[in-house]
C-alpha cells in the first residue's frame, strides 16, 4: 500500500467523517439557541444565552466548513483526491 492510498484511506475514513459529525453538531448548537432564544418569553438573562449559544454554533459552522476546504486544498496539492 502506497503513501498515497493511506492518506487518501484517512481522509475518507476518519477525517471526512469528523468533520461532517462536527458540522452537524453546529447546525444542531445554532438551532438549540434559536429554540432558547425564541423560548426565553421576555427573560433576558434566558435571552442573552440563546445568543450566546447561537453565536458558538455559528462560530462551530465556520471552523467547519474552514477544516472541510483546507482538508481539499491540501488534497488537492499533494494529489490524493
């Protein structure tokens, strides 16, 4: 087995799937603070943590999709794609 199909067997093993469990997890972290934002009903201190945890699943989307397209562009310059 050559260099290239480990790399290219981690990728789509182990790394490709991480990625996509972590963006997932995001997506579900972003609409967990809308559900607690909309839910606060006027409380402000329930409020400000609905925005908070939405900003964290917003944060979590970009570092996601930011690993997804450097895990590419890596693929793509040593030609394991």
């Amino acid at each position: 087995m050559s260099i290239t199909q480990i790399i290219d067997k981690i990728k789509t093993e182990i790394i490709n799937p991480a990625i996509y469990l972590l963006f997932g997890i995001a997506v579900l972290m972003f609409i967990w603070g809308i559900i607690s934002y909309i839910a606060s009903a006027g409380n402000p201190g329930k409020a400000e943590q609905g925005k908070k945890i939405m900003l964290y699943g917003i944060i979590g989307l970009f570092v996601m999709a930011s690993a997804l397209g450097i895990v590419k562009i890596l693929c793509n310059f040593f030609g394991t794609c």
